[in-house]
C-alpha cells in the first residue's frame, strides 16, 4: 500500500515537472521573439511613455483642448538616456526579453496549471475552476495594461516635468528606467490579481463579505500604501494607481458575496440530504 502512494506521489511530482518545463519554454520562446524585435520594441514600447505621441498623452491633450483650449501634457522632445556600465544594455535587453516572455506565456503557463488540476477535481468544480483560470490571465493582463497605460506615463511625465533648477541638465540612467518601469507594470499586474485571492480565500472559509465590509477603511489606508509603494514619489501617480485598486476591492467584495453565498448553499443541500433520505 504504501509503494502505491510512494508511486502515485512521485508520478504526481513527474507530471508537474512535465508541466513546469512546457511552461518554461513557453517562456523561452516568448523571450527569444521579443529579444528579436528587441530594438522596435524598446524604441515602442518600452519607451512609448516618453513620447509625446503616446496614446494616453493624446487622449489626455484631446479632452485638454476641448476643455482649456491647449495642451496640458508636453514632455520634452528628446528623453536622454544615459549607459554607465559596459554590459549594462544587455541586462536591460534580458529583463525586456524575460518579462515580455512572461506576459505573452502567461495564458499558456495558466492553462497548464489548470491541466495539472483539473483531474482532481469534481466536474462543478472544474467548472468553476474555467472560470477562475480565465480571470487570472484576464486580470493579470488589466493590470498590465492599467500600470502602462494609466500610471507609468503620468509618473513620467512628473519625473521629468519636476524642476528645482534650469541650471541641471537632465541625463536619465537606462537601468533607472527600466526598474520604474517594470516597478510599475508589473507591480500593477501582481496587484490585479487580488480579486483570485479573494475568492480562494472565501472558498477556504477564512474570508467573509462582512469581513471585508467591516474592514473597509483600513483597506482604503492599505491600498494607498500600496499605491506609494508601487509608483513613485508623486501624488499624481499615487492616485492613478489608487483609484482602480479601489474599484478592484469593491468588485473582490461581490465576488467574496457571491461565493460566500454559494458555499452557504451547498452546506444547506449537504445538511438537508440526510434528512431526504430518510
């Protein structure tokens, strides 16, 4: 019997590892692809925020003209950028080419957890188990886009507006930037993923929505901490980041509600099932 368990075991501990490898060259196959396009991607998208023609400067200097007449966002026309050290471009050419791999891998790597964990569930569990699958990926990506699109700009824009004397010249250290800008991104992307801990938490009974009612306020002063920590300095972005973790809590509410409120269910069915029987 206990060879049994010893192989049932170590067959579960091969089969994870199957899983773990088809993710890591998911991964690496990502990376190899954005390390190729490692220069339009860097000149687009890494530093897109810089420009003056990105998406969210424009959107924001529409909705300005309409409303005063001019601009309010204008960044400077070059962003100078600075290499100290010899190997310096290709660290930040790997932490591009990995955390792009990552993001682009991350609904495979997802769908393979779910390939590991699916035999052991019940089929209404492995229903919504579709369900919580599909939000990871989905809030990982909004939050992705949320921390590239709504906050890393804004926090650039202050970084670079901000001026104590004309007399310094402004020469910006690539790794500098590059820990901003994944501080933001990836951060906000992690944070996002708070509703999923939410609902594995309420499944585990160690979670209510009265709880998380009662104990609003303190997560509104935990969430600006939050916020602080992940963007920079400035108000600005601190409340760009702040807004939709607040409305990520409201929604981790309905969620905790709406589970909560099924396990209540099933205890009642399993509860009156004896009795039915009878």
């Amino acid at each position: 019997m206990n060879n049994e368990k010893d192989m049932s075991f170590w067959a579960h501990i091969g089969e994870l590892r199957s899983h773990l490898i088809r993710c890591i060259i998911a991964i690496v196959i990502c990376a190899v692809v954005v390390g190729y396009n490692i220069e339009w991607i860097t000149d687009n998208i890494f530093f897109g925020p810089v420009k003056n023609d990105f998406l969210t400067f424009k959107v924001v200097n529409h909705f300005s003209n309409l409303l005063i007449g001019k601009d309010s966002i204008t960044l400077p026309a070059e962003f100078p950028v600075r290499v100290q050290r010899l190997y310096q471009q290709f660290n930040v050419m790997m932490a591009v080419s990995i955390f792009g791999g990552m993001v682009m891998a991350f609904p495979y790597i997802v769908w393979e957890i779910w390939r590991f964990t699916s035999p052991a569930l019940h089929p209404n569990e492995r229903k919504n188990s579709l369900f919580v699958i599909n939000g990871v990926w989905i809030l990982f990506a909004s939050g992705i886009l949320c921390g590239y699109y709504l906050i890393l700009p804004f926090a650039i824009n202050f970084g670079v507006i901000f001026k104590i004397s004309n007399i310094i010249i402004p020469l910006y250290d690539l790794s500098d930037y590059a820990t901003l800008f994944f501080q933001v991104v990836l951060g906000m992307g992690v944070i996002f993923l708070f509703p999923i801990l939410v609902y594995f938490l309420t499944n585990l009974g160690l979670l209510t929505p009265q709880y998380m009612k009662t104990y609003r306020r303190h997560a509104i002063v935990l969430i600006m901490v939050v916020a602080a920590i992940v963007t920079p300095a400035d108000v600005m972005s601190m409340m760009m980041a702040a807004l939709p973790l607040l409305l990520l809590y409201e929604v981790s509410i309905i969620m905790c509600s709406r589970t909560y409120k099924r396990l209540l269910k099933k205890e009642e069915n399993q509860s009156n099932s004896p009795a039915i029987s009878e």
